[in-house]
C-alpha cells in the first residue's frame, strides 16, 4: 500500500531515492516532507535514511550539497544501489 500511495498523487506520501528516505509532505507548496520510520498502513519499520551517509559521500569527493559539479550518480538511488 505504501508504493501505492508514492504514486498516487492525491495521497501526500513522497519517496525520496537519493536518501532512501518515505516521508509525509508538507502541503504548503513546496517540497518539503516529514521524514517517517514506519509504514503507515502495516507499521513495519522502513529502512532506515541514507542521507547522512550521502553527506559524508558527497563531502569526501569535496562537494557541498547543491554543488552543480556532484556527480548525477549521487541524483539518486544509484550511489548506493549495489553494482
């Protein structure tokens, strides 16, 4: 259910690739969400954000976030996705 709601967009419901993150919508216009740990509908844990870890990442190459030079791989859930 909760892919489901990802794609449906009348349910405020957002998934985020480049940090492996699911997260509530703000609904104030802009892209804003609330990150959240567990499934809504079946209360089972989500896996756990990645964001800190793509800082790090991103930081060891030499870049900041909103750097216009980060690699499209880093755009993503290829960073981290297994080769």
């Amino acid at each position: 259910m909760l892919r489901q709601a990802v794609k449906d967009p009348t349910i405020p419901i957002t998934f985020v690739s480049q940090f492996r993150e699911y997260g509530i919508q703000v609904v104030d216009g802009g892209t804003s969400y609330i990150v959240i740990q567990y499934c809504p509908w079946c209360r089972k844990k989500l896996p756990v954000s990645l964001r800190d870890r793509w800082l790090a990442e991103i930081r060891g190459l030499g870049f900041e976030p909103g750097d216009k030079r980060i690699p499209k791989k880093y755009s993503d859930h290829r960073w981290y996705a297994k080769s």
